[in-house]
C-alpha cells in the first residue's frame, strides 16, 4: 500500500507526535512496509478456520473466597514509618 507524506503528517496530528522532517521518510517508509504486510495477509485461504477471540483456551485458576483472619494492628504498623496513637503517621497534604 503506498502511504505519502501527508498520510504520515495526518497520522502524527491525530496522534499527537510532532515529527521533524528527518523523521517523516522513514516514518512513511515503516508504515509503508507494515501496511504491505497486513495487506499480504488478505491472499490466505481462511475457509474453513473459525474466528478465534482467544489464542489458546485456558481458563483461569480460581480460588475458594473464605474469610480469613488479617493483620492485627501491631503487625500492621511495624514496618511503618511512623506510628502514633495506633495509626499511620503520615505527612500533611492540605
């Protein structure tokens, strides 16, 4: 597929790249070549073969969700920082 100079200038407007003009060939060249290899890809023969949404059928490995006891207040607070009164001491943000 040929792609030009303005198709490379509209592709980096509509994604915000400012291009210097060193960069606009090789830029058009690149997308020249990848839009050529998509397009290769319209001559296979794909009778036959279902569309796939997932390339290898797993599934997730899921766990039983049971309550369980968490941490207590002191083991929370010891590698803290700073500590006090039974809370997490942090710096003001207002």
């Amino acid at each position: 597929m040929k792609v030009t100079r303005e198709d490379v200038l509209r592709c980096a407007r509509l994604t915000n790249l400012s291009l210097t003009e060193a960069e606009i060939e090789p830029m058009r060249q690149d997308m020249e070549t990848l839009l050529s290899h998509a397009e290769s890809l319209d001559s296979l023969d794909l009778d036959g073969v279902e569309p796939m949404y997932q390339g290898l059928p797993l599934a997730l490995p899921r766990r039983e969700d049971v309550p369980r006891p968490g941490l207590s207040q002191a083991e929370a607070l010891a590698n803290a920082p700073e500590a006090e009164r039974g809370y997490f001491k942090v710096p003001k943000v207002l």
